[in-house]
C-alpha cells in the first residue's frame, strides 16, 4: 500500500480553494457593507452562511466548517477585541441586543436576520 499524502501535501492541495474562498468572503463582507453598513456574521446571519457555502460548493460538513473558520478570521479582523472588563455584563448587554435585535453603536455586525 502506497504512503498517504503528508499535510503539506493536503494543506497545498486546498490553498487555492481557500484562496478563492477568501477572495469571495471579502467580496461578501464588501457588498453587506455597500448595502446595510454592516457586515454579516456568521452567528448572527446563519442562513447566509448556508447561501455562501451553497455559492462556493461547500458540500460536506467539513468544508462547512473550514469556511464557517475562514469567515470567522474575516469576523475577528473587523470585531472589536472583546477585554477582561466586558465578562458577565457584556454578554448579557449582548444577549439582550441580539433579543431585541438591537445593534450596538460601536457594532460593526448587522443584527441577527
């Protein structure tokens, strides 16, 4: 039985995947910013994350989740550092907002759809 391919092998065969990948993330995150002066978040916006893997011919759950990840460092980029100082009341603030549908000021992540 012949060796398997090594990681290195695996990773250089998805690069340019998740190069394209990332191209249309960035064009998605773009054209939600035009339209609603937000960007969309994966948590928040569920069934664009469906739609987007749909577009890109995502079919497994496991490149689901390798672009549910790759829109996820697009997230950390634009959100705000979350501090030591937010804890319990944050979250709460942050719950309730998402309940109502309310978005922060300083928010850049359009409401939950």
């Amino acid at each position: 039985m012949p060796p398997g391919p090594s990681a290195q092998e695996l990773h250089a065969r998805d690069e340019p995947v998740r190069l394209r990948w990332r191209t249309a993330i960035e064009a998605e995150f773009a054209e939600w910013w035009g339209r609603y002066q937000c960007f969309p978040h994966p948590r928040r916006q569920d069934a664009w994350l469906e739609m987007l893997g749909d577009r890109l011919g995502a079919r497994t759950d496991q490149q689901m989740h390798v672009l549910y990840g790759l829109v996820m460092e697009r997230v950390e980029l634009y959100g705000a550092p979350r501090t030591q100082y937010g804890g319990l009341l944050g979250d709460a603030e942050e719950w309730v907002n998402g309940l109502m549908r309310w978005r922060a000021s300083d928010d850049p992540f359009c409401p939950p759809s």
